[in-house]
C-alpha cells in the first residue's frame, strides 16, 4: 500500500494524509451551514412557512402587490435576503424579505 493514500473511517480512499483530510473535512463543514433568513421583525423563516406583505410594493411583469398579500410554500434560497414563494392567484416570485413577515 502507498504511503500516499490513507483511508477514513468509513473506509474510503483518500489521498492525502488524515489530518489534512480532517481540516479539510472541517472547512467543508463550516462552509455548509446554513445561514439563517429572517423576516422583517427577526423571526426565523423556514421552508414551507407562509409570509405576508406588510406594504404595498410594485413590481415589474407583476400585478401590485399590496400590503397583507399572503404568499405560500416558502422555498429558501442561496442568498439569505431573498425567499422564492407561491401566490394563490399569481404563481411563484422570487421576494425581499424585509418586506415581509412571517404568518
């Protein structure tokens, strides 16, 4: 066996000495984890949450949206500011969510 290779616990090959492998596995770990989207008043959204407008906002290729508009089925993006969610009447729209609280 070649000194170059070391395996992990779960038995898979890897090539690079276990303690590069560890810090390597550690960075991987701190870089996974999610951050947190907030709403406006601070309260923690999640996936499937509903929000709901709290003024009136005009969007562009959109009807108005106006102020108590409730959108569904919260989907969590990449960035942190922004929530994509479902509109009975309307369909999905990608939303800022310090317009927004939860419901």
């Amino acid at each position: 066996m070649s000194e170059e290779i070391y395996y992990d616990e779960e038995r898979n090959i890897i090539p690079m000495p276990l303690d590069e492998w560890n810090k390597q596995k550690e960075r991987l770990k701190e870089d996974s984890r999610e951050t947190t989207v907030i709403d406006c008043n601070g309260n923690t959204l999640s996936a499937w949450d509903a929000i709901i407008a709290i003024k009136d906002l005009n969007v562009k290729w959109w009807e108005k949206i106006k102020r108590g508009d409730k959108f569904t089925n919260v989907s969590l993006t990449d960035d942190p500011t922004h929530v994509r969610a479902k509109h009975k009447k309307h369909g999905t729209i990608f939303l800022k969510t310090e317009f927004f609280k939860k419901w």
